[in-house]
C-alpha cells in the first residue's frame, strides 16, 4: 500500500495546474513610443493637468498621437461606430491610451494590428467592427438600465438599499468607458444618444442630498460617485465630505473613482494628497470607515503611477482602496485574465480585488456581456489562488434587486438565456409593492451566446418596434 504520507518523487512527471502564478512587477510603458509624446517630459506626463489638456477626444487627435501607426481601416471603424453606435463620447486620458499596445512602437508593422487587438482598446475606444452584427442591442436593455433616476429621493440621489444610497455629485469623467451603466447621464450626447441632463447647480444638488441624509437615519453607507469624484474641484468635494462627516449616522463612506487608475496624476496632486489627509483624519476621529472605489478591468492599465497613488491615498489615511471591475468578452473573460489582474492589483499595487460586475444591459453593450453560465464558471476558476480576502465575487446587478453573486439566481433557462433572482428588501420603487418580496426578477444572456434554438425563440418573440431598437 502507497503511504500518503510519503514524500512524492520529485523526479515523476506531474499535471500542470490551470493557472501559474509568478510575481510580475508593474511596468509604466514608455509614451515615448508614440510619436505625438515624443517630446514630452517626464514633469509633464506626471502633471494632472497636462494629462487633462491632452486626452484624446476625436480621430484627429488620435492621430496626432500614433502618427501613421494606424491604419485608415482603424480610422473608418472608429468614424462608423461614433457616427451610429457610440453610447459615450470618446475621451481617453494620455495614461490609459498608453497602456493600449504597451510593447508595440507605434512606428511599427505590427502597431495597428495590437492596437485592433488590445483588451483595454476594446472599451475605451470601441470600433463599429467589435459590436455584435446581429444583435448589438439586447431586446430588454435600457439606457438607465438599473432605474437608478427612477430611485432618486432627490436629484443625484439614488437609494436601491435599505442602508445605502449612491450619491451622483457630477455627471462627468476624466475618461469615457463604452461599457458606462450611467451612460443614459454621464458625457456628453452621441449621435445615437441625447444624454439626461442634472438640473439643480451643484451647491443645490449637494445641500439638498445632505439635508436627505440629515433627515434619514435609516442610511450609514454613502457612496459619493458621478460621474467621477475627480471631476468635482477639490475645495467642493472636500467641503461635502467634511459636511457629510458630520451626519452621525453615516458610518462608512466610499469614493468613487476611475481616475485612479486612469488620472493617477490626479491623485498625487500635493492639494488633492493634503485635502484627502484632512477628510481621513475627521473620518478616524469619527469612527468613519473612509475607502477609495476605483475601476480596473485588465492587468495592463495597472502601473507604477497607480501604485504610487494607491500609497499616497493609504499613507493619507484613506482606510482601503478597492476595485470593481466589469466582466467583458475579449476584455478579461478568462480565468487568466482575472488572476494576472488581480495579482497586479493585491499583490503590487496595494488595491483589494473586491468585485467583479457582469456588464449591465445597457444599450450597445451585447459584443461585451457574458452569459451567467460562464460567469458562474469564472468565479469558479479563480478560486483558491489569491488570499480569501483578496478574492473577488462575480455579481450581477440585476434590475429592482441589486447586487448578487452569480452563484444566487434561483432558476436559470440556458436555452433561452434567462436567469432568475430573489431578494429580501424593497428598493424605493416598490416600498408600496406587497409582491416584492416573493417575485423573481430576470437578467438575460447576449443571445450570441445562446444555442440556435435560444435565439431563433427570442427572434420570433421580438417585436418589430424592439428588433429595430436592436439594430
């Protein structure tokens, strides 16, 4: 009989496992490359405000920046996409268009074709080619697709919990994600979209959302967002929080950021470092849990300068800085994809992995989501190798419910790509609604994903007004 116990032969031939981890360190790739940033300084690169004057909103700046290393097909997807399909305005930072083709110079043969390919191109620059040509639109999705307006108790003020409440200060971004949940408010209006406007001035919007929560006890977890929280003057934003922090019922605060990862440069600033370092020292004395929200979807957008901002925002005092990413095809659906990035981010750069959304149902959004199935086997995957705390949970933010793991639908029709979910509150919407709390609510698949016979059913349910809402 074999002891167990037994040392194994280090010489016999072994399984491989699915995923190897080896410590990678974070690179900054050189802008360098590209020959509208060849002559630009490093003080430069690291100034906020030459990071902000030089994003690239347009074609034309596009080029300016990668010379002739893109080729005019590049250029009529992209003019295509903006001119029928684009849901957000194209607004990219100079440090999130220089982790695209990190290792390809731009003078290159190759620039264009790893340009096309990259993951994180794929959702910040997205191209008419990389939409779903047969159902680009889901039938059931929306342009404020959770009901987050339809939540507000006042302008900007959404409440979805019981104990929560998101609060909207601003309605723009340092950068524009094609992927956005908010894209029926946040940007500007596309051809394809005339965005929903904020009406009250910021001041008014501000008092009114803490006159709320003054009045509303009920509420001790306040997510402060946009929009963008580096988009508000930091004078502004750090006069709410210090208001906000003397509500004695709010226990835990969360800022919301994408410029963490995409505006590092935003977050160093010496007044924003000092500010934040005011704000975190009212919120220990309090007792207030003070954290930073940033979002990262693939491992190439996490460098040496958002490392650098994460200390900065932990030595200031700020309690954790998490990240919520967003599950998308061709972007980081893969069990590899999630791991890489989730080492860089806990292991090298100092931010929690904490979620993982399935993209929302918004319009355009098709080509990215993934089914619940394979959701469901990613979170599988990626279990066991980072530390427990460190290992995020897959949800998906369903309708009228909010946000569950993806292991809680409590039915799921593969075949016709519809999951079914529970919960155990009533969001503002349905304080009146007896049924709340025994309905299902359903979340649907992109139905390229489903079998033949899944999507010829949804062919011939679909109504004509909605099949060419699709299109």
């Amino acid at each position: 009989m074999t002891n167990p116990s037994a040392p194994s032969n280090p010489e016999a031939p072994s399984l491989a496992q699915p995923y190897h981890y080896r410590r990678q360190e974070l690179v900054e790739p050189d802008w360098r490359r590209l020959p509208g940033w060849r002559g630009v300084t490093a003080d430069e690169w690291h100034s906020a405000q030459w990071q902000r004057a030089h994003c690239v909103k347009n074609a034309q700046q596009l080029r300016a920046v990668a010379g002739n290393g893109l080729d005019e097909k590049f250029y009529d997807d992209l003019a295509e996409d903006q001119g029928h399909m684009a849901t957000m305005a194209m607004l990219v930072t100079p440090q999130m268009l220089n982790t695209m083709a990190p290792e390809t110079a731009a003078d290159s043969e190759s620039y264009s074709d790893a340009f096309y390919a990259d993951p994180i191109r794929r959702y910040m620059i997205p191209v008419r080619s990389d939409r779903d040509p047969w159902w680009p639109n889901h039938p059931l999705s929306s342009r404020d697709s959770l009901h987050e307006a339809e939540m507000w108790v006042v302008e900007g003020l959404t409440s979805r919990y019981p104990t929560k409440v998101l609060a909207e200060l601003v309605s723009t971004c340092p950068q524009y994600c094609g992927h956005c949940t908010r894209m029926d408010l946040v940007g500007s209006s596309t051809p394809s979209v005339d965005k929903q406007r904020l009406l009250l001035r910021p001041a008014d919007r501000q008092e009114a959302i803490l006159d709320y929560l003054r009045r509303t006890p009920g509420v001790r977890d306040v997510v402060v967002s946009g929009g963008d929280v580096a988009n508000v003057p930091w004078p502004q934003l750090e006069s709410f929080l210090i208001r906000l922090l003397e509500i004695d019922t709010v226990r835990d605060i969360r800022l919301a950021t994408k410029a963490l990862v995409g505006l590092p440069q935003h977050w160093l600033q010496p007044k924003v470092v000092a500010g934040l370092e005011r704000v975190a020292e009212v919120a220990a004395r309090r007792g207030v849990h003070l954290a930073v929200h940033t979002h990262a979807n693939h491992t190439q957008s996490v460098t040496p300068l958002v490392a650098e901002a994460t200390r900065a925002l932990l030595h200031a005092g700020v309690r954790d800085v998490r990240n919520q990413g967003v599950l998308m095809r061709g972007v980081n659906d893969s069990a590899a994809a999630l791991l890489d990035l989730c080492f860089a981010l806990q292991g090298e750069a100092g931010i929690l992995p904490y979620y993982f959304y399935m993209c929302d149902m918004v319009p355009g959004a098709e080509h990215w989501r993934t089914s619940l199935a394979q959701a469901q086997e990613l979170q599988h995957a990626i279990m066991g190798y980072l530390p427990g705390y460190a290992t995020p949970r897959i949800v998906c933010d369903v309708p009228y419910v909010g946000k569950r793991w993806v292991h809680q639908a409590v039915e799921y029709d593969r075949e016709r790509g519809i999951s079914y979910w529970t919960k155990n509150y009533r969001t503002r919407a349905e304080l009146d609604d007896s049924d709340a709390l025994t309905r299902r609510y359903p979340f649907y698949d992109p139905l390229s994903t489903l079998p033949e016979s899944g999507w010829r059913w949804w062919e011939m349910n679909v109504t004509a007004q909605e099949r060419q809402a699709c299109a």
